[in-house]
C-alpha cells in the first residue's frame, strides 16, 4: 500500500473477492437472485419495507424523482452544499431547482433554510425536499419533514454519505434508510463510501406503489402483466437501463455484513482525530456533529479558518500532499456553477459561502492506522504554519 493517505478509499478483504468470483461461475451475471439477496438485506439493515437496487446514487435520485412523477414546471428544494447529483436529478426530469442554504458550521439542510427557500418559490407547486446527510451527519429529519408538510411536499432523503449512520429524536433511535419521516432515502456504493459495490446505488421506501414504480422505471420501463404468455411485456412509459448486476451485488452482501465493524472503525479514527486536532483550535475545527446525530462518518472534514491564517486553501492542500497526505473539499455550492447561476442569477446563500470558505476533507477509511490520524494532525500543524 502507498505511504499517500487519500481522502477515502475502498476496504476490499479476500472475502471481498471470494464473493465476487463464486458470483462470476454462477448462471446469473445480472438480473438474478443475488440482486433480490442484496435488496432485502440492505432493507433489513436500515430498517425499510423496500430496497431497490440500481447502478449508481446519481441513478437512485433520478429514479426517485422519476418514481414520483415530477414534472417540468414545478420545482425541489435543493441544499446548496451537496455533490452535483442532488441538482441534476430534478433537471433530468425538466424541474426547476431552488437552492437553500445550509448551517454554516455542520454544512447541514435546516428547518429555517427549507422555509426560506419555498417563500422563494413562489407560486410555482414545489414536489419534494431533498435533505443531504453531508459527511454522515444526519439532517433535523423530523422538522424538516414538518417544514415540508406545511405546503404538502415530501422529503426524498438525500443519503450517500450516511449509509450506517443513525439519529436520535426524543426517545427513538432511528437507522438512515428507514424511511420514516421522508418518501424515499437515496444512497451510493462508490468506493469512498461506507460500503462498496464499485459502483452501485439503491433507493429504500415504505410505500409498496413507488417501489414497484422504482423497478420498472430501472429497466426499460417494462412490465409483464400477470397471466401474460412468458415472453410477453409492455412498455407504458420509457424508462432506463439502471440495473445494478448480480456481480456487483455479490460484493455489496459481503461489504454489508462487515457494516457493524466499518462504522466502529471510523467512529474510532473520528475521536482520535478530535483528541489529535484540538490543540490546533481555533484555526481548525472539526465540523459541528447535531446532538441527535450517531454518524459513520464518511467524510472527515474540518473547518479552518485559511483567511486568519493567511494560508490560501490550495496552498494548504498542495503543502499536505508533499506530506503523503490527500484531501479534498466538499463542495462548492452547487448555486456557484455556471449552469445553474446562468439558470437562476446569482443567490447570496450566506450559510453556504461561509461553509465553503472553511471546509476541507481530511483522510477517513476503515483501514488507516491510529497513527495515520497522528501523521495527518502534524501534517496539518505543519502546512497551516501552527
């Protein structure tokens, strides 16, 4: 393994690989049995009537929208600190975006931020929320989904980074991908993510009706009427060919039974990265974790004020890579990219700015060492000249 230490990387055991090629000597490459094992354990996991596995978690989102039939003309309420994918999906389906700011200090969909943004809407009918569980921190689901339901509007949770996180409200504990406050939660197996699948997305729910809509729209549309001849189908409506393979599947009920050991993993390089980076506050801190929230963190990231320093961030990031140290910043607000400021005109999201100003992802995966999370604090220390 390389002494460079990225942001994330994949854990990929002899298991792993085992899984993988007893899927390749079976009769099923795609669309057989182990795509249905994989969908009812990740349900089992998260706590969901109905998993739906699909090709990415760019493919999730639009078969969400797609799932809930929004229309060109009517619009989502996206936050502005979020990976492109969250945007784009309202667009593939000819909706309009209207972005909402984010706490600056968590990163995080707020109540306050819901509200602001469909008082921008206007009159124009506004189909679904899309909270984004940034870094594995769980968004305030229950007020958000109270915030939604003023105007009748549902939450599609937003949830990639979150796969194994859980939350606390009042006395319940709750697993993200239960569904209980949202229509649908969204996620991704990219190989940074908690789990792998190489690449692979799955979207869960609690309503019968969308998942059968979430099948079919994943493969062409197609539907074989009951009592048909058995080469018969139709297609009602086009759809698309997201269809997660048997292979890939295989490698994501192997990932799925190591979830427990993953996330103790990360919890425990995230305290040791706040016991390692405290002496260096307040020039760095870690990114604000809500009271409710019990993450697998995906992303480690801290906020570091650069402009007090007098430390540009790309100068920072170039002095840590010397030091064998990776990072990344995520993101820039996505109401920043000439397409959508084109679009929509330029917004002043103040949550979102002040956000971006300050954040930077330091290495997070289950198999760096305790002293991993030392060298990357020194490597810090030493870039920001503390």
């Amino acid at each position: 393994m390389s002494d460079v230490l990225p942001y994330g990387r994949q854990t990929i055991e002899d298991d792993d690989i085992a899984a993988v090629a007893a899927a390749l000597r079976a009769d099923f490459l795609t669309t057989g049995p182990t795509v249905d094992a994989f969908e009812q354990a990740f349900a089992g996991t998260v706590g969901a009537q109905h998993a739906v596995a699909c090709i990415n978690g760019t493919a999730a989102l639009h078969l969400a929208m797609l799932a809930l039939d929004v229309q060109p003309g009517e619009v989502c309420v996206v936050p502005s600190v979020t990976f492109l994918a969250t945007a784009n999906c309202v667009r593939y389906v000819g909706a309009e975006v209207v972005f909402a700011d984010v706490d600056p200090e968590s990163g995080l969909l707020t109540p306050v931020g819901v509200a602001e943004a469909i008082a921008r809407a206007g009159s124009r009918k506004v189909r679904a929320v899309l909270p984004v569980h940034l870094r594995g921190d769980v968004a305030d689901l229950p007020g958000l989904a109270a915030e939604a339901a003023k105007v009748g509007v549902v939450l599609v949770e937003d949830a990639p980074h979150a796969v194994g996180s859980t939350a606390v409200f009042g006395d319940t504990t709750e697993i993200v991908g239960d569904v209980r406050h949202s229509a649908m939660a969204t996620f991704s197996f990219h190989p940074v993510k908690t789990l792998t699948t190489g690449e692979g997305g799955m979207v869960t729910t609690n309503d019968a009706d969308l998942a059968r809509r979430l099948r079919k729209l994943r493969s062409h549309g197609m539907e074989r009427p009951e009592g048909a001849e058995p080469w018969w189908y139709e297609m009602v409506e086009p759809g698309f060919n997201y269809r997660l393979p048997d292979i890939l599947c295989a490698l994501g009920l192997s990932q799925l039974a190591k979830l427990p050991r993953f996330v103790a993993r990360r919890q425990v390089l995230a305290a040791r990265y706040a016991e390692a980076l405290a002496p260096l506050a307040p020039a760095v801190r870690l990114a604000a974790s809500p009271a409710w929230s019990r993450p697998a963190l995906h992303l480690m990231t801290v906020l570091i004020d650069f402009k007090g320093l007098g430390r540009p961030r790309g100068a920072v990031m170039e002095a840590l890579k010397a030091r064998g140290v990776g990072s990344q910043v995520h993101y820039i607000p996505v109401h920043r990219q000439p397409y959508f400021k084109e679009r929509y005109g330029a917004l002043e999201l103040p949550g979102a700015e002040a956000w971006y100003a300050r954040c930077l992802s330091l290495p997070l995966y289950p198999s760096m060492a305790d002293g991993d999370v030392d060298r990357v604090a020194e490597a810090l220390r030493e870039a920001l000249g503390l």
